[in-house]
C-alpha cells in the first residue's frame, strides 16, 4: 500500500511541473528514493504499478509530468525546446534529492528512472550531472525510432515550425505497437491525459533529439552504473540502437537486460511479462546497496 502526495513545481522559466510522490503506507523511515522520468505522449499517473514494487523495498517514488503533458504547462502538446525539458528533468532531479535530505544522507538509495523518450532526456541529463549522476534504469530507450517516419511528417517537421509553430499535428501512434498488451494499448486510447496531438514544433524537437552522435557523446560521459532493460519485441524503437549504445557506458556495472517478449511499454505488458520487468528494476535497487536488501 502507498500514499501519494502530488503538488506543482515552479521551474527555472516560471513553469508549473506537475510533481506526484509514493511513499510506503504506515512507514516513518525510508531508505531512498526513485525518481522517474515518463516517455512521450504519456504522463506520471501510468505509474502506480511500478511505485507499489519501489515502495515495497522501503523507498519513496516520485515522478513528473514532462512539459507539455498530463497536468503540466506552458501548453498541453507543446515544448519551447529540448534544452528546457532537460533542464527540468535536472531541476527536479534536485528536487527529489531535497526531499529526504539525500545530498546528505549517503546511506539513502537515489536513483534516476527514464522510459523511452524520458530515458533519452534521463541520458542527456545524467551526461551533464558528470560525478552526481545516480545510478540509472533506463526502460526501452528511444535512441533510434524503428518505424520510418513518412516523408511528408519529416518536411512538416522542418517547415510548419518556421511557418505556426502552434499548428496541432497528430502523432499517429498505432495502439497495437504500445505494447503487446491489448488491454494496456486500450487504455492508453481512453486516458484522456495522453497526447494524441503535438504543436509542430514539439514534433521538430522530438525528431531532432533523436541524434545519434549526441546520444553515443552523452553515454560516453556518464560514470555511473546503468541498467537498460527493453523489450525484444519492441516496434516503436529499434533496440539495435540500444544495443550499439550500451557499450559506451564506461561504468563495469552496467547490464544490458533483453525482456524476451516485452513491446515498448515493458511495465504495462501481460502479467508475466511485467513481471519480468519489474524484478529486474527491484533487482537494480536490491544491488546498489538498499540498506536491508
């Protein structure tokens, strides 16, 4: 059982983060915290699943509304640039580690959770926390899209930006390629608080941040451990890129963790296969030093 509690969180820009926290119902003192990062189109209330296994090794879990999502601000589907949704995922990353003393408390576990394209932005960030990145669990990673992009979306990309940059463009993910999950991929069509339209330019910063050399780059300069875990049978990313990526992390513990039957969304698959997910993430907590793990 977990207690939440949600507030807003007010930004270098004057923006309002929509910020949510788990913690274990009942429980005075917690050994950490786990902060997550949600990937694109969705937001941080398709959690609960995964904050109930944190919660149940003793720490809290929090995550956030990316911009332009769920309850978040300026505008629902928009984002001024990708620079200031990495420097709002370095803000809160502060702001988790303030809530239970963690900058100085060295016997509290932190860790940085990031899915899809939360786990790009986890990546670009981690990269600039240089020697206080936390270890990181990156879920199904975007650093490559498996489908072709249609050309006309690729010059759209390129000229409605400079022409309306507010334009509503559909994003025009099928349902069936969320996860294998049938269940799962219905519900994400009736969460109202998913995004099944972007502004124009929130499509060109999507496309644009999926940059292989800035990606290889920013891998590169993260010492700290890495676990990446995705699924095989993933069809929104190409899990080569992933395997290429990963071993560019120069930290000896880092694992790389192939979910056989997975699709994209390996925490909300069948039964079994989130499972299987799961274990793996309290695996990462339970080997980097939980106190009672």
């Amino acid at each position: 059982m977990t207690s939440e509690r949600t507030e807003f969180l007010k930004t270098f820009d004057g923006n309002d983060l929509f910020f949510r926290c788990f913690s274990p119902k009942g429980r005075a003192n917690l050994e950490g915290l786990v902060l997550a990062v949600h990937g694109f189109a969705e937001h941080s209330g398709r959690y609960a699943e995964v904050a109930e296994a944190v919660c149940a090794k003793g720490l809290a879990f929090a995550c956030f509304d990316l911009r332009g999502h769920g309850k978040s601000g300026p505008r629902r589907g928009d984002a001024e640039n990708l620079h200031a949704m990495i420097l709002d995922v370095l803000f809160v990353t502060n702001h988790a580690r303030s809530i239970l003393g963690l900058s100085k408390r060295t016997d509290l576990f932190f860790g940085l959770l990031g899915h899809s394209f939360g786990a790009l932005l986890v990546t670009y960030a981690a990269h600039l926390l240089h020697d206080t990145c936390p270890p990181l669990f990156l879920s199904s990673p975007l650093y490559r899209v498996k489908q072709d992009v249609p050309l006309w979306k690729k010059f759209a990309a390129r000229a409605l930006p400079r022409v309306s940059p507010l334009l509503p463009v559909p994003i025009g993910i099928s349902p069936e390629n969320i996860s294998r999950n049938p269940e799962n991929n219905a519900a994400y069509v009736a969460d109202e608080l998913n995004l099944f339209s972007i502004s124009a330019r929130f499509g060109e910063i999507l496309l644009g941040s999926v940059n292989e050399d800035h990606i290889k780059a920013s891998a590169a300069g993260i010492k700290a451990p890495v676990t990446i875990c995705y699924g095989a049978k993933d069809t929104l990313v190409d899990v080569a890129a992933t395997q290429t990526v990963f071993p560019l992390f120069p930290s000896r513990n880092t694992r790389l963790v192939p979910i056989a039957e997975g699709g994209h969304e390996i925490f909300n698959e069948v039964p079994a296969v989130r499972a299987e997910a799961i274990a793996e993430l309290v695996k990462w907590i339970d080997e980097r030093g939980v106190p009672g793990a």
